[in-house]
C-alpha cells in the first residue's frame, strides 16, 4: 500500500493520524495524486449520492422512532464512507454479509427502499413476514445476507460462502462487515483462521467506529490496531481511514482483486466514527464526552467527499437540497405506504420453520389460530 | 446384503451420497487421513481428496459456522463433531444461525447441512466423552434430530438426513458402532425422517428408547416376557419431529409406558414424550408412566454403568408399571 504523501487533515483526531493509515483524501477535498484511484466522475457522484441518502434516511428513521412510529433503528451516521465505497468497490457478483448497521449497502445493491421500510414495520408485505424486529434484513437475490443479532456469527459464515465459491471455481469475492466490538469475538478469530488457512476468497471489513455500545475500542484491545491481529493468522491487515470514501474504495478494490486471483483474505480495518448512538434504545452521552463527537465530525465522510466533488465542479447546493428533499419525499411515501399495511397472518408464524410443516407445528397452528387474539395491536 | 457394522455403515453412505452429489462434502477434526477418531470417515479422504474430506482447525465452531457458510451458498456439508461434549462451542452456530436462517430470512436462506456426532456412555469416556445433548438441539426451533440404533436404520436415516433441505443432527451411539453388525442392503434405500419403528410387539407395556439404549430396553423386554410382563418396544430413529402417531398408537393399547434415555431425567426428552403422551391418551393411562434416565448428576467416570439407565433398572420399571 502507498505511503499517503498528503498530510492527514487538520483537526484530525489522533487516531487517523497514526502511521499507516491509508488516506486519499486531505484538506478541503484535495486527492492525493499518488493515492487517489482516480474513479470515473460519475461512480464517485454514485457514491456521494448513496452516502446521503442513507444519512437521510438514518435521520428520518431516528425521529420516526422518537415519534414512537417505528420501534426501533440502529443506524449509520458518520460511518456512510466505509459502508457505500466498500459496496461500490465490490462486484454485483460478489456476496455481503451485513453486520447490522449496512442498509445503506443493501440499498446500494438495488434493494427497493419501500421494502427496507416495510420490513423495518415487520408488515404483511415484509419478505419475512415481521419475523424479525427492524433492521433485520435479508436480500439473497441481491446477493446480501441476513441479518442476526449475535455478534460475528457472520463472519465464520462468509469464510464458508467463500470457501464454496472457491470450491466451485466461481471468481466471487465474499465482503463481511463487523464492528470493533466483533474483534473480541470467538467467530472473529475461527473466521480468520480458518480464511487464513484454506486461503478463502473473504474481506473483512471491520468497521472500526471506536464505541461498541459503551466500550471504547482501547478496551477492546491491548493490540494497537485491529488491523495487526491478522499477522497471528497470516492474514493481510491493512488500516484505512474510513471516512474517507476514495481510500476505503481503493483500499478494498485491491484487496478483492487480490481474493480473486487466489491471494487468500484481508483484514481491512476501515477507521470511523459512530456518531450517533448504538441505537435508538441507547444514549452515549452518558459514558462519552461530546468534544469527542465534534473532533470526528470535523471529518465527516460527506462533507469530505462533498468537498471534493465541489472542487471538480461536480456537486453544488441546489443538487444537494433537491437529493436531499427527494429522499425525504420518497421514504415519506414508504413509510406511509407501511403504515397502512396489515400485520402477517397469524398462520404465516408457523411456516418457513422447516422446509414442510411438520405435525406438531401444524397442530399449534390451529390451536393458535382459532384460539383467544391478543389483546395489544400489531 | 453386506454384513456390516455401525461404523462401516455410516461409512458407506457417506461415500455413496458423495459420489451422488459434488456438493456433499465432509469437514471436521481429523476426519481427513486418519478417517475420524471412531474411523467412521476412513478411506473418504483416499476417493474424494483433501478439498472434499477436509481436516479443519480445532474449533467447533469454525467447522459449523464455515459449513453452514457452505450451506447458504448451496452445498450439503456433513461435519463431524469429534464427540457431542464438544458440540458446545458451536451451540452459538447452531441454535442462533442454523436453526433460524429459513425463518428469518423467509426462506431465502437454507441451511442444508447434516452433524454427525458421537453421543453415548459406556466407553469410559467419563464427562467429557459421554454425554447425550439431544434434549437442548430439541428444544430449538428449526432443527430435526436422528440418533439411529443399528447399522440398517443408520444408513437409510443418514441418506434422508444428507438430502433433507433442513439442518439435521444426527447422533451416533458410539457404543454401537462396533458392537452390532447385522445384514445391510447395499442399495441406496432411505429411511423417511420422522418415522419410528416398533421393533418388539407386546401388549402390557410400551417402552420407548433409542440409540444404544434400545438393546438395553430389548433386554429388558425379553427378561420381563419372562415374568409373563409382554412390553412392546419402540425405536424412535428420529427423535425430532417425533412420530408421535406410533408412540399415540402403542400407548393406547398397553396403557402403560416407560421411557429410556441416557440423558439426564430433569428436562430430558422423556419428559417431553410424557407430556405429549398425557395430552393425548390420559385417559387410556392405567398406571403413572416412567422414565428410566441418566440420573441429573455429571456424567461419571468409574460408575457410569449405574449411571446408565440400563437393563438392570429398565425390568424392574417395566414390571412396577405393568402391575400398578
């Protein structure tokens, strides 16, 4: 990887300002010549665009909830680069396995947004019939995974995934995102071992956005970098900075293109920010100082790589408050759309357990069905 | 028909579904060159080669979670799990992933895999290598459980376990692989999930077992025929989705029922059966029905044949329950 030969941005917290980050992106949107992947004008604005609309929609999604209109939302703000770039960096043949936090991703793959919204309601016309609480999705046809709340089970998984791919002699490259928090976990350390060992087309995209709930990622490791735990596996390591879209781009493109001519996995550690809360059921401030919030925003990934397409001439103001409103309108429609919807029938609980229904789900399918209703809505 | 054993059975299917199916594959810890620590996967390694008989790291729960990996993406693994004792830091794996991925994804994920794994006292194993965890994978959600007793139901079972569409734990009574060997069709018969096997008629008592246990219960059976006590003797095979209607059916004629596991009793699968048993026929009850178990204690080491629930103590609950 380059040495960035551009100093990191002014105000940059200390962390980014370690060596060996890799950054294309300094001051004001200025690319590091030798850094920069010099992408087509038009992939970049593609990305720009996602990036916003995925701040918009964790931002509607957030009051939404405060309104008491949807139950729950577990969001993205501050970390829109490395979720997008790796997404626009991977081939639409290439897998993802989600954390929980990369609807932006999953809508980056053409998933349709009145979906995410309806599953988010859990509503008749979720495709998994509210069998999970929202956030919880699932897009195979887009070559996406499923989410779960267990923290890394994903990632032994897409070693899995690509192990068959590689089995089958398929080029396809599996992304698997997770959090620091999902470094201390035992399928963290199988899945590299194994990646390691069989060398399986993976990337481990860890999103390194310093608080896991309320742990700071010094407490989630002695180890100075994340990144580094892929020497004990023979695994490539490599730091990005992760609000900065072109390297976290660059930075997983290669890794890819290394996966797919047989190089074995990588260990990205892409290094953000979560500005907001866990999620909506939870409040930082009562174990972070926002100094510390208002250091990483100074870095904001939008404004960042807003910065550089205004440079080019390629972005201004009334592009971005009509994408901005346009978001608005749409996910308005959507949500209105969900709310109107009924709950899944009440049979729909008792499918999709086994591939055929057996007797004693059959028997409890009746029973319930004709049985009293509860009393609380739907 | 081939004479064969337990082990030499599953062997065979094993080979015959992988040469059916490219996408059948087996991994695991030395299941490789030296075929498994019981040898049940011996030789595979030698036909199907190192990328389709694979020796993994030691962690359970890379072997699971790497299959079912495998499974989302298409194909039909089969690990092993050395001994079902180990199976618990996979447990994670299994319970929260395989179990649920059809139903939360609604059904655009599948997770067509197959664990094979010991289970089973009386090899001196003590705690570690002896239990009999079928109770916790029942009590999930999502997953079907096999434990065949003999070579001829291991074959038929293991063949409709690998081609099921749903993830299946198939436990193996690691006291019978080389006990039994009985006469085996060499054909590609399969044995449908979900059916038991009554495998000795009587019309006093029904007694249910499965595994290993069931010679025990055999024994049993005869020494109380003797006493002039007929018990009608039900293989499970399957234990979940259990067939409920052979068990409904024994029940109804004898009246009287006694349960077998090696488990411990405290939430066991008997106390289940039971319960199934006395929702349906309470009123075709004559006598309490028994449960002849593990006892809720650890597994031990030098006094596991009283540990065991065996023909020692299934007679006498046999005889109690006939003469209620």
């Amino acid at each position: 990887m380059h040495t960035p030969e551009e100093p990191a941005p002014t105000n940059m917290p200390d962390a980014l300002r370690a060596h060996g980050v890799f950054r294309v992106l300094g001051d004001e949107g200025r690319a590091d010549s030798a850094t920069d992947p010099k992408l087509p004008l038009q992939l970049v604005q593609d990305i720009y665009r996602a990036m916003v609309r995925t701040r918009v929609i964790d931002q509607q999604l957030e009051r939404l909830q405060r309104q008491g209109r949807i139950g729950f939302h577990i969001g993205s703000v501050g970390e829109e680069a490395c979720i997008l770039a790796s997404a626009a960096a991977l081939r639409p043949t290439d897998w993802l396995l989600p954390c929980y936090r990369e609807f932006g991703a999953l809508l980056w793959r053409g998933f349709p947004l009145q979906t995410y919204v309806d599953n988010m309601f859990g509503n008749i016309d979720d495709p998994v019939q509210g069998r999970q609480m929202p956030d919880h999705y699932t897009g195979r046809k887009y070559r996406f995974g499923s989410v779960s709340s267990p923290i890394g089970t994903q990632m032994t998984q897409a070693v899995g995934m690509a192990w068959a791919a590689k089995k089958k002699g398929r080029d396809e490259v599996v992304g698997v995102f997770f959090g620091d928090g999902a470094t201390s976990s035992a399928d963290f350390h199988t899945a590299m071992n194994f990646a390691g060992v069989f060398e399986t087309p993976t990337l481990f995209l860890c999103r390194n956005n310093r608080w896991a709930i309320s742990l700071p990622s010094e407490q989630q490791t002695a180890a100075a970098t994340f990144a580094e735990k892929g020497v004990a596996y023979g695994v490539h390591g490599v730091r990005v900075d992760g609000n900065d879209a072109l390297a976290t781009y660059r930075v997983v493109r290669e890794a890819a293109n290394r996966a797919r001519a047989g190089g074995g996995p990588t260990l990205i550690e892409l290094m953000t920010y979560r500005v907001g809360g866990h999620s909506t059921s939870d409040d930082p401030r009562a174990y972070r100082v926002q100094d510390e919030v208002e250091r990483w925003r100074r870095i904001d990934p939008i404004k960042r790589l807003r910065e550089h397409l205004v440079r080019q001439h390629a972005w201004d103001e009334a592009r971005e408050r009509k994408l901005v409103s346009d978001t608005e309108q749409e996910l308005k429609r959507c949500i209105e759309a969900s709310e109107g919807k009924k709950p899944p029938p009440i049979e729909s609980m008792f499918e999709g357990v086994f591939d055929r229904q057996p007797w004693h789900l059959r028997e409890q399918q009746a029973q319930c069905v004709s049985g009293p209703r509860a009393k609380a809505r739907h | 028909m081939t004479e064969m054993n337990l082990v030499q059975a599953i062997n065979g299917t094993l080979r015959s579904e992988m040469q059916a199916n490219p996408d059948v594959i087996v991994l695991g810890e030395d299941v490789g060159k030296v075929g498994g620590v019981f040898r049940v996967t011996q030789g595979l390694i030698d036909e199907f080669g190192a990328d389709r008989v694979i020796d993994t790291p030691l962690a359970e729960g890379g072997i699971i979670g790497t299959a079912i990996g495998m499974a989302l993406y298409g194909m039909r693994p089969v690990p092993e799990i050395q001994f079902a004792d180990f199976i618990f830091p996979a447990f994670d794996q299994i319970v929260s992933e395989a179990a649920k991925f059809r139903y939360r994804s609604g059904g655009e994920y599948t997770v067509p895999m197959t664990i094979r794994a010991p289970v089973g006292g009386g090899i001196r194993g003590g705690h570690y290598h002896s239990q009999s965890p079928e109770a916790l994978f029942i009590h999930t959600a999502g997953l079907k459980v096999v434990c065949p007793s003999n070579p001829y139901d291991a074959r038929g079972l293991l063949r409709s376990a690998i081609r099921d569409n749903d993830p299946v734990l198939f436990f193996e009574p690691k006291r019978v692989y080389r006990a039994v060997k009985m006469d085996v069709p060499e054909d590609d018969y399969a044995i449908p999930l979900g059916e038991a096997k009554v495998v000795t008629e009587g019309k006093d008592v029904t007694v249910i077992a499965w595994g290993a246990m069931l010679f025990e219960a055999m024994a049993a059976a005869q020494e109380a025929s003797a006493q002039g006590v007929q018990a009608e003797v039900i293989d499970l095979r399957t234990l979940w989705p259990v067939d409920i209607d052979t068990i409904t059916e024994s029940v109804e004629k004898t009246g009287r029922v006694v349960i077998v596991h090696e488990a411990p009793k405290a939430c066991g699968f008997g106390a289940e059966l039971l319960s199934l048993i006395t929702e349906r026929s309470f009123l075709s009850l004559e006598a309490p029905p028994l449960r002849v178990t593990g006892w809720d204690t650890p597994f031990p080491y030098t006094l596991e044949n009283e540990y065991l629930p065996l023909q020692h103590r299934i007679t006498p609950a046999i005889l109690d329950t006939a003469r209620y």
